[in-house]
C-alpha cells in the first residue's frame, strides 16, 4: 500500500536543466541586461535597469489599494508567526571545563538574504510573511525579495504590504531562474545575497539546486501535500474541505485521506463531489485529486499512522478523537494538525509556524523553514594552559595515527620550555 501511495520523483526533462543551465551563466556574465532579457522573453514585461527595484511610493500605494481588512490581516499574521519563531531563536552560549578551558558557541544573522515570492496568476503574501519575519526576527539585516512583475510592471499589491509588514529591505520585480541567478551572483543592481528561500515552479526549484555552494538555500520543494488521518468521529464534510483545500493549489498536489471508518470514506468521496461544484479552482482540483488523491480504507489507525510515517508527508492532519494519544507514534511530518477544529490552512496563514515544509517525503530529513534557517553558528574555544597539557598525549597519539607530525608539534612548542606557558 505504502509503495502505491509514494510519489516518484519527478524526471525532469533534460532541456529544462539546460534552460535553467543557459539563464544562469547568462545572468552571470551579462548581469543586469540578461535578467531584463529574461523577463521580456518569459514575463512578456519590458523594463530598463533602473525599474527593477520597487520605490518607497509603490509600497505606499499597496498598503492604500489593499484596504484596512487586509492589512490588519497582514499584521495579525505577522504578530503570531514572529511571536512564534522567537521561541527557536538559538542563542550562544559558554561553558567552562575542569581545566578553566571555555567553550562555547556563537551565534550570529546571516548578513543578506533573498526571498522568493512566485507570482503570475495567485499572490502569495503569506508567503512573504512566513520567509521575511524569521529572517527579521533572527536579526538579519537586508532582507531582499524578488518576483514575478504584472504585465503592468507592477508588484502584486498584497505582497508588497507585506513585505513592509515583514521587515523586507529591498524588493526587485524579476522572477523565474534569472531572479535565483541575480541572487546567487549579483548584477549591478541587485547584490548577491548569502542564502535564498522560498518556494517557486520548477525552473526556480532547479535553479536553486544549481547554485547551492555559491550561496546556502532552505530546500527544494516539491507540490503541495495534505495527508489526513481520521476516524469514526471525523465530519466528512470537513475532511473533503481540507483535501480540496490543498488540491486546489496544483494540479500536481496531493490529498489523502488514510482511515479505518468505511462510513467515512463513503461520506467523504460524497462531499468531495459535491463541494467541488461551484469551487474556483474546481477544475485544478479535480484534476490533483484524480491524479494525486487517494481515500485509503485502512485495518486500523496504528496502519493508518504508519503509512503516514512512510510518506512522511508536508502536511499530516490527525482528525481523531484523541489526536495526542497518536502524536507520539508520529515520527515523519513537516506539520502536524492535531483535532478537529485544527485544518491545515490555519498553519498556511495564521497560527505561527511556518508553512514552507519539507514535500515530497523529505520530512524524514528536513525540516520546516525556522529562525534557525537565518543564522550561523561559530565555535568558541579557549584553552588553558592546563587543558593543553592533558591533552597533549592524546593530540600527539592522534597526529601519529595520521600521518601528520605539525599537528603534534603545533600543541608541544606551547608547552615546551622555550615556549610560554600561559
């Protein structure tokens, strides 16, 4: 059963590595007459260099055209999701050995980071919100985004609020794998940046896989998933709810529904049916269902819970009575919705933790995008004299077992008698 519910990794066609290859050696060598290029050829929008960035009066604007009720959304959100990542905000810290030796870690922002927003059909400020407040909560200081322009030059105006909301430094409008190059690179008018996140189609996901050494990046990510365990107890109607909500993204998204209640099941696929009359996206969804659900009758939870564990899914629901009594069993997930009230879509906007997830089975390995992600960790160490000498026997045997003979005499010249003993 596990094996008929995994996704296969998806074959890339060979000529859209080459593409995605093209635009970042173009973006490369030529800079910022590439990435306008680029967006003339692929965004259909013609712009010269100095209308890349976004002005101080565009971000005005936006806040104007999207109205109070948005941007007390936008704040609402932005308060929860900082208030959250403040609780994973590493430290540094110290500690002293027998020997008076101190060691420690210090902990300290990346100086620039790079946001991606896709643009296109959907606007995407959430995902501002969730990639720019732990960045800015981790202290880093030039926070830069990049997306997609209208046909009209224009940033979408609810992404703009909230990057303001999000503590976002810069905005540039270019999307695509010329926008991961300018990043990775630096053009005249955008500076490279140390590490890119966000989520994107497949030519962004490529290239930040394609210039990962020459800058860090979260991960790759993959189509939207949605796994959802219940019982007997779940409401079909809000079962059906939740997969169509993350079917609708993508045609490529994936929405299961693991059970051992075949009255469920049967209500389920009923509600599905009907729900998707009328949905603006009922035909996407429609097509990520037949393509990517599955209502899967199982013996049991316990079965249910360890099919999950094998998918290790972006989203697992756990829409059962008693959701904490499973959540110990639970070993694989980018985020866990525990209970009924608790949907999926809480997490995509407002409850705090972030919504870019570990896809496609990652989840084993990965984790969700956190302060964490913002930060770099140097080693502290400050030997005593008296540590040094402990460990010089066991530096000496060491260095003799591998050949390297500076090594032992880097620590011995200290402790020689023609050398300083403190």
């Amino acid at each position: 059963m596990v094996r008929a519910l995994e996704r296969s990794p998806v074959d890339v066609d060979p000529d859209i590595h080459g593409q995605v290859e093209a635009i970042l050696s173009a973006v490369r060598v030529r800079g910022d007459a590439a990435l306008l290029e680029f967006t003339e050829r692929f965004d259909r929008v013609r712009l010269q260099a100095p209308e890349l960035a976004v002005t101080a009066a565009e971000y005005d604007a936006a806040e104007r055209a999207v109205g109070a009720n948005t941007l007390g959304a936008l704040q609402y959100a932005a308060g929860r999701i900082e208030e959250f990542h403040r609780h994973g905000l590493p430290r540094s810290w110290w500690v002293e050995d027998a020997n008076g030796s101190l060691l420690g870690q210090q902990v300290r922002p990346l100086d620039r980071v790079g946001i991606y927003v896709p643009g296109g059909r959907a606007a995407y400020p959430s995902t501002v919100l969730m990639t720019g407040v732990p960045a800015h909560v981790a202290g880093v200081p030039e926070i830069v985004l990049v997306s997609p322009p209208s046909q009209d030059k224009s940033l979408n105006a609810a992404v703009l609020a909230a990057a303001r909301v999000a503590g976002v430094t810069e905005a540039y409008r270019v999307g695509g794998a010329q926008a991961i190059a300018a990043l990775a690179y630096g053009t005249d008018t955008i500076r490279r940046v140390d590490k890119i996140v966000g989520p994107g189609n497949i030519y962004v996901a490529l290239a930040k896989s394609k210039v990962f050494g020459q800058v860090g990046i979260d991960m790759v990510a993959g189509p939207s998933e949605v796994l959802v365990v219940a019982d007997e107890t779940a409401d079909p109607q809000w079962v059906a709810a939740d997969l169509l909500a993350q079917a609708e993204h993508d045609p490529m998204a994936r929405a299961v529904l693991l059970t051992p209640a075949a009255g469920l099941l049967e209500g389920v696929a009923a509600a599905l049916d009907k729900r998707l009359v009328g949905l603006e996206r009922g035909a996407v969804a429609a097509k990520a269902l037949e393509n990517n659900g599955a209502l899967v009758l199982t013996r049991d939870l316990d079965e249910a819970v360890a099919i999950a564990n094998a998918l290790a899914p972006e989203h697992l629901e756990l829409q059962v009575g008693d959701p904490f009594a499973l959540l110990s069993r639970v070993r694989h997930a980018g985020a866990i919705f525990l209970g009924r009230h608790t949907p999926e879509v809480i997490g995509d906007y407002v409850a705090g933790p972030n919504h870019v997830l570990p896809t496609g089975g990652t989840a084993r390995f990965s984790s969700a995008l956190g302060v964490e992600d913002f930060v770099k960790r140097s080693s502290l160490i400050h030997y005593s004299a008296k540590g040094l000498r402990e460990a010089r026997p066991h530096v000496d045997a060491l260095a003799r077992v591998e050949g390297l003979q500076g090594h032992g005499a880097a620590a011995e010249v200290r402790l020689s008698e023609r050398g300083h003993p403190s």
